[in-house]
C-alpha cells in the first residue's frame, strides 16, 4: 500500500471524440494499451514542469496519432496504480486531424458511440468519464 504522504504521480489525458464520418453521430476514442491488456482513454504521465492540458494533448498525439481541440475540463481522477497514487486531469477534446498508426504503447484505436465505448473501457471510474462528456456536450 501507498503511504497517505507519498506524491500522487500526477498524469493527464482527454476523453477524445468525434462526429462520426458515416452518420454524424457522436463517437469516442478508446485505446489498447497492450502492456496492461486494457481499453483506456488516452492519458499518460506529465513531464516534469509541464503544464497538465500540454501533457494531456500531447499524450492524445503520441497515442493515437489525432491533434485535438481541447473542451471543458472533466473531473481528475485519483487512484492507485502500481503501489502508488496517481491523480489523472481530464479534458474533453474534439479530435480535429490525424490518423492512428500502432505504436510502442497502443496497439489499437477504436472509434465507438458511448453505450458500446462504456463496455469496451477496462475500468469503471473511465466509464464514469463518458457520462460527464455526454453531459458536457448536451449543455453546448
């Protein structure tokens, strides 16, 4: 376990969406991070110094390959991961050019609306960040 004192690793990421190309229809990206075998939203650890939306769109570049337009901030999310915290800042971003190519880290990128993409994501608390985007969007 984590000591309560010990420095949360600090990490940032988007939920990254689209309309789709087909049908005009709302659809969020989900990555496969081989190494963990999970299906997450693109994120990943803060350079030293770096401000957490730079890291988060950086982050969404080297993963799936899109340049994104940065929306409302989502809520951070903090929990464990390898024995220690870790607290991940969230943005909503519109993907607005790019294209995936595999990579050392994703292995796959998949393009789904948000029921399919909220049972395709490994973890529950990411769920939860497909819900708050949904209602994010519904309020512009």
């Amino acid at each position: 376990m984590s000591s309560p004192n010990e420095t949360p690793v600090q990490a940032a990421g988007c939920v990254l969406w689209r309309r789709s190309p087909v049908d005009g229809q709302l659809e969020v990206c989900l990555v496969h991070r081989p190494k963990y075998d999970d299906w997450s939203h693109p994120k990943g650890k803060l350079k030293r110094g770096e401000d957490p939306l730079t890291g988060a769109l950086r982050e969404v570049v080297e993963e799936t390959g899109y340049r994104a337009a940065p929306g409302t901030g989502l809520p951070t999310l903090e929990y464990e991961a390898n024995g220690r915290p870790k607290q991940v800042r969230y943005w909503a971003a519109e993907a607005v050019s790019g294209a995936f190519a595999p990579n050392d880290e994703v292995d796959r990128l998949l393009w789904l609306p948000p029921a399919p993409a909220k049972a395709r994501l490994t973890q529950p608390r990411d769920r939860y960040l497909v819900d708050v985007l949904l209602a994010v969007l519904h309020r512009t």
